[in-house]
C-alpha cells in the first residue's frame, strides 16, 4: 500500500499561512523542521520500535508477517514496498560497492512480494552492518522525508492542521501507506472529509482530526491490528487540544508510558 506521494498545490499553501496562528512558546510549529522531525520521529518509534530512541534504530531489519517481506529500519522499509529497495538505490549512488548493494536485483525482483529470494540471512547481515555508515543513514532520512514525512506535513498543512495532524497524517502514511486503496493514508482521509470540513474548508480541526482518528481506527480493526496508538497517544493529545505538541508530552503505546519534556 506504499507507494506515490501526495502533492499540494501553491494556493493551499498560501491559504495555510493564513489559517495557522502564531504558536505558543515551547511548541512545534511543523514537523518538517529539524526539532519537529526528531519529535516526530520518537513519537512513531514508541509504537513502532517500543522506544523512544529512534536513531537506534537504522539497524532493525525482520520479517514481521505481515505479508510485506523485511521490515528495515528508522520507519519500516519494506522488502515488498518498494521504499526498502529505494533505500539501498539511494545508498549505492552516495557509497558505491557498497554491501547492500549486490542485492539490488534481488531486491527489484521481490518488490510487491513477501518473497525472501535472493535476500535471506546475507541481506540481514549486511543491512545491520551498514547501519553504521552515515551515507546509509542518510539514506535512509532521505528516503523518510520524501516517501513519508514530506507528503504528510505538506498535505497537513494545505489542510490547514498543526503540528499535531501533521503527525497524525505522518503515522497513517508510515502504516498504511500513501496510495489510493481505502485502507491507504489517502482513503483514510477521504472517509474523514465525508465525515468532517478540513480547517482549510472552514471546519475545526479538532472535529476533522476525530474523524481521521476514527476512520484510521476502522481500518485497523478491520485488519485485526491493535489501535493503542490511536487510542492512548493520538487521542489523549487531541482531547487535551494540544494541537502544537507542546512539551511535556505523556501518552502511552501498548501499555508502556512515554514521556517527552521538551521537544
């Protein structure tokens, strides 16, 4: 479900300015800052990883089941998705002969499969070894923000949302993916604007992000997945109206609390 970004056009970002206030002191005012992608980034690695330490986290690579092949990495690449494959493209360019790099082919032939052909416990080895290269990193990052993290905050900011839709729509991207299924960040939120006005149509933004949230939560049911993520994280903020993210920041993912002083 991974797969093209969404774009935004010039007049709604011009007509987001308008629609986002100054923030209070101590706030995040997007996430496509570099405080705000960090924030972002161990919000989602609280589920995703169960930690707080997302930079530990470029080494992670398993097979989790879910039908995708590898899950690697700062946001679960995947074998089966394309965006693990792109990954390695984007590494090879900077480090050429690189480990990973022989198994690009491989990695080209099991995309859209759970297929572990031509991969297997060689790949395993050389994804964790190249962790420690900061070209790979690097790559990774870049990968991340152009798959993920851009076409969320871009799309939440044309939609007139602070920073916390904006990582209410980076999490449904990083889970769901960013296509056009039902079950797709995209259908997602096409299901809450049925439901809800987007602020940039002149809706509230805490009604449009309950509906999201809702619609979101279907989906996962639906998929038998659990939805602690939305309901004591993404939730608890919204019901508090911390729309900015502001620190401190307490919530909790699959029964394990988390706590942010400051952003």
């Amino acid at each position: 479900m991974k797969h093209a970004a969404v774009r935004t056009g010039l007049v709604a970002a011009v007509l987001t300015v308008a629609l986002l206030p100054a923030a209070p002191a101590g706030a995040v005012t997007a996430l496509d800052t570099p405080r705000g992608k960090d924030l972002a980034m161990r919000l989602v690695s609280s589920a995703e990883n169960s930690t707080l330490d997302w930079r530990a986290q470029y080494a992670y690579i398993e097979d989790i089941g879910d039908g995708r092949g590898y899950t690697g990495g700062i946001i679960g690449f995947c074998s089966g998705t394309s965006d693990m494959l792109a990954v390695v493209v984007r590494y090879t360019a900077r480090r050429p002969g690189n480990r990973l790099a022989r198994f690009l082919p491989a990695l080209a032939r099991v995309d859209g499969t759970a297929s572990h052909s031509g991969l297997g416990a060689p790949f395993v080895a050389a994804w964790r070894a190249a962790a420690s290269d900061p070209a790979f990193r690097a790559a990774q990052d870049e990968e991340r923000d152009r798959s993920y993290l851009g076409p969320a905050v871009r799309r939440a900011k044309a939609d007139g949302l602070h920073a916390l839709g904006q990582f209410i729509y980076f999490d449904a991207i990083v889970m769901h993916g960013p296509g056009t299924d039902p079950r797709s960040f995209s259908g997602i939120r096409a299901t809450a604007m049925r439901l809800a006005r987007t602020p940039a149509q002149g809706g509230s933004e805490r009604a449009y992000l309950s509906a999201f949230l809702t619609a979101r939560r279907a989906v996962m049911r639906a998929e038998g997945l659990d939805t602690s993520r939305i309901d004591t994280e993404q939730r608890p903020f919204l019901a508090a109206g911390n729309l900015t993210l502001a620190a401190p920041l307490t919530w909790k993912t699959y029964g394990t609390t988390y706590t942010i002083t400051a952003p």
